[in-house]
C-alpha cells in the first residue's frame, strides 16, 4: 500500500493538532485535511475523497454519526473511523448502522487510534475493547430484535441536519444560509421532523437529540 491520505475531523482545534502529530508519526500516512464540523468534514471527503476519515461524535452542524451516514453513501472507498467519549451501546450501533468501520474511545486514542486505522486500511474493522462486546450482541439479535419502531430513521437527510441544527437554537434564517435553501424550506423541514418523531416544540426537539446523542 502507499500513502494512507487521512480526513481528522473533530471540533476541537488543540486535539486534531495532537492527532495529527501521532499519526503522521507513521510512516506514509499524512492528514491531507481537517474539519472542524461535520458539514466541513463531509465536503472534504467528498472533494479529497481520503482512505480514511477519522470523525468525532459530537461535532456542531453535523454530528459524526450522520456525517458518517453521508460520506460512506457518497463516497463508499471512504473508512471511517469514530471517535468518541461515549461507550454506551447507543452509539455504538448507531455509529456502525451508519457504515463506521472502527470505533475509538477517546480515552485510549493514542495506541488503538493508529491500530483501528491501519485495521480498517486494510478493509477490516476495529472496536475497542470496552465496547466490542457491545458490537457483538447487536450481531446476534440481528433479525430476532422485536424493538420498538424507531421513528429517527423515517427522517430524510435534509430533516436529520435540521433537527440538529434546530437543536442546536439556530434560527430560521440562520439554517437556511447554513444549508443553502430558503427559510420556507426550513420551516417545511421543521414540521415535517416535528410530524415524523411527534414532538410539540423546540424544547422537546432539544430532549430528543440530546437522548439520541446528536448533541451533548
């Protein structure tokens, strides 16, 4: 193989510094780009098209999870690797649903960051240890999970990036120049969510995403 390109996306500038010094430590890997949401980090890969791009959980704009959710879909050559400071199942499998290829938890992202990216480079996964078993039994309910109906999925895209944004207390129009429509599209998104997932208002629309991990 020759030179692993790279995509760091993590909305905390100090900590894709020191990312980038671990891993262009090894030999023929080099971060071609860093993103500091998840809007960024999906153009990115998109343009530079990376063999690997290394995504943060609780990023602004778009968490890594749907940003996850987007590069995989477009640009399917792209691993992802999560990294995160929650080790609850819920993010976990929502992360792997997504197409994620490894997930790390920050606490160890030193030694099993640069093991889950030369793990994936290879076209496998990786999961730390704390949350592998987590992985596994997700596995193993396969089709004989009776759970309920899960009513975030029936949101499209465009529905999922406005919930975190209004989650987020963006206005209107302020979504609108984020997203590049208009705020009558906004607000059509915003009833529409509003429909899909039955919820009243912005506040319970800020419950729902922090339950679901979408903001923290």
């Amino acid at each position: 193989m020759g030179e692993l390109r790279i995509l760091l996306g993590d909305d905390h500038a100090m900590l894709r510094q020191g990312l980038r010094k671990i891993l262009e430590d090894r030999r023929d890997w080099r971060v071609i780009a860093e993103a500091g949401n998840g809007h960024d980090a999906v153009r990115e890969a998109l343009a530079l098209k990376p063999d690997v791009a290394v995504l943060d959980v609780g990023m602004p704009l778009l968490n890594g999870i749907e940003a996850t959710r987007q590069i995989v879909r477009r640009v399917p050559s792209v691993r992802v690797v999560i990294l995160s400071m929650h080790s609850d199942g819920a993010y976990v499998t929502q992360a792997v649903h997504a197409g994620a290829r490894a997930y790390v938890l920050k606490d160890s992202a030193g030694a099993e960051l640069i093991e889950a990216i030369a793990t994936v480079a290879t076209g496998r996964t990786f999961f730390s240890q704390a949350v592998a078993q987590v992985v596994f039994d997700d596995y193993a309910r396969g089709s004989t999970d009776t759970g309920g109906f899960d009513r975030y999925a029936t949101l499209s895209e465009r529905e999922r990036e406005v919930l975190q944004l209004v989650a987020e207390a963006r206005t209107t129009k302020e979504i609108a120049d984020l997203l590049s429509i208009s705020p009558a599209t906004v607000e059509t998104h915003r009833t529409h969510l509003l429909q899909k997932l039955k919820l009243r208002n912005a506040a319970e629309v800020v419950r729902f995403a922090a339950r679901r991990g979408i903001i923290s």
